[in-house]
C-alpha cells in the first residue's frame, strides 16, 4: 500500500479551490498517493487525520495576522481566512501525532504559527538590512539565492551540504520561532528558509519550493521529496 499524502489545496478570495500539479507529481514521483484536502474540514480533523500517512502543508497566499496578534501591515497581501483556519486546525493536531509532515513556502509559516511563533508580514518593509531578491524573476525551476544548512540537520543529511541553492517566492518570513523547531536553514540575509522538529516526528518546512525545482532533477528537491514520502510509510498507519 502507497502512503497516503494529505495536500493541502489553495483557496483564492474567490473561494476557488486549485493545487498545482507540480505537487501532486512530487509526492507520486516519491512513491506517495496525494489526497487532496479542502477548506472546512477544521471541525472533523482527527478524522481526516486518521485517513492519512503524512501531510503536506502547500504554498499560497498570506497568513492573517491577527493568527499572530498583529494588525495588517500596509504591504500585507491576500489572506485565505478559511483555508488559515483549516490549515492551523490540521497542522496543530498533526503536531500532536507521530505522522511526517512537509511545509513548503506558506506551510513553513502554518507549521510557525501553528506552533506559536510569529511571521513578518513583509520582511522588505520590516526587517533591519539589506534583502536578497526572495521574488525571483528567473523561471520558477531555477535556484536563484543560498541556503547555509545547519549542520548535522535533517536537511544537511538530505542535501549532503552545508550550503544548498533554492528557488524563492514569497515576502513574509518566519520572525520569532518557538521551541518546538530548529531553523536549519538561514540565507545570506538572516531571512529564515528552513526549519525542523526537535522530537522524533519527522516535521520539515522549507521556505522555497522543492517541488518545482524536483521538476529539472534538482536532486535535494528529489531527496526531500523520497525520504518524506518513506517516513509517511514508515510512521503513518
Ligand atoms: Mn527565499
């Protein structure tokens, strides 16, 4: 039996459901079967939970900030506030299992603030320094800025490297991280690009996006990829 990948599906303001492919590839490229899961499953998650051998947490719009105590900055973009409270409802009861769980871009920041943490809500205008450019303009399948990779991590065993390259699309970013997480990915500005659990759970969230980078072969994108997926069928039911 495959194990089964509980995606998570990005919701526009319209409501629209969609999840690109790319993902979907991914995860059955790895050897998973994805199921891909809706906004208002919030009341009925250990169910859902039950359903699954991992869950990945996908990439989208902005995280409400009032989900961290904070007003909407000037620069805030789109928010999803039904899919902001299926996911944190998701992420925080898988959190509490032993089942793998992947966070890819906006996942990362769920699997944050889900945990207690805070984001900037556009680092551009809120973090002290120079920025890297984290809105490439190259192609989405193309690396464009490091990643120093903590060494002795998670990450460091998949990547074989202290220092990977990754593609980047976003302008929120993790600001304060709780215990319950390492960063262990840091690029050149101090912007936060990955963290783990400190437990046994396999718990890993990447700020770029592997899944289109796995695409050209990118071969940490396709080991994110195989030893998520092999811990979902190793730990899940
Ligand atoms: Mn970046």
């Amino acid at each position: 039996m495959k194990p089964v990948i509980g995606i998570t599906a990005d919701v526009e303001i319209s409501d629209k459901h969609f999840l690109n492919g790319e993902y979907v590839r991914a995860v059955i490229r790895a050897g998973g079967l994805p199921m891909i899961i809706s906004v208002g499953i919030e009341k009925d998650v250990d169910q859902l939970i039950g359903l699954l051998d991992g869950l990945l947490l996908s990439g989208g719009n902005d995280i409400n900030p009032m989900l961290f105590n904070e007003e909407p900055h000037s620069y805030l973009g789109e928010v999803s506030p039904s899919r902001d409270s299926s996911e944190l409802e998701l992420a925080r009861q898988m959190l509490k299992t032993s089942k793998p769980i992947l966070g890819i871009c906006r996942g990362l920041q769920i699997l944050n603030v889900a945990a207690g943490g805070t984001l900037y809500q556009d680092f551009h205008n809120q973090k002290e320094g120079p920025i890297l450019q984290h809105i490439q303009k190259a192609p989405n399948t193309h690396s464009s800025h490091y990643v120093q990779v903590e060494k002795g991590s998670l990450l460091e065993s998949m990547a074989g490297s202290e220092r990977i390259v990754v593609n980047s699309y976003h302008h929120q970013s993790l600001k304060d991280v709780p215990p319950v997480f390492n960063v262990t990915g840091v690029a050149s500005d101090g912007i936060v690009e990955a963290i783990e659990g400190t437990g046994e759970q396999f718990v890993l969230g990447v700020q770029w996006h592997p899944e289109l980078l796995s695409t050209n072969g990118d071969a940490v994108s396709l080991q994110i990829f195989e030893r998520f997926i092999s811990e979902c069928a190793e730990k899940g039911n």
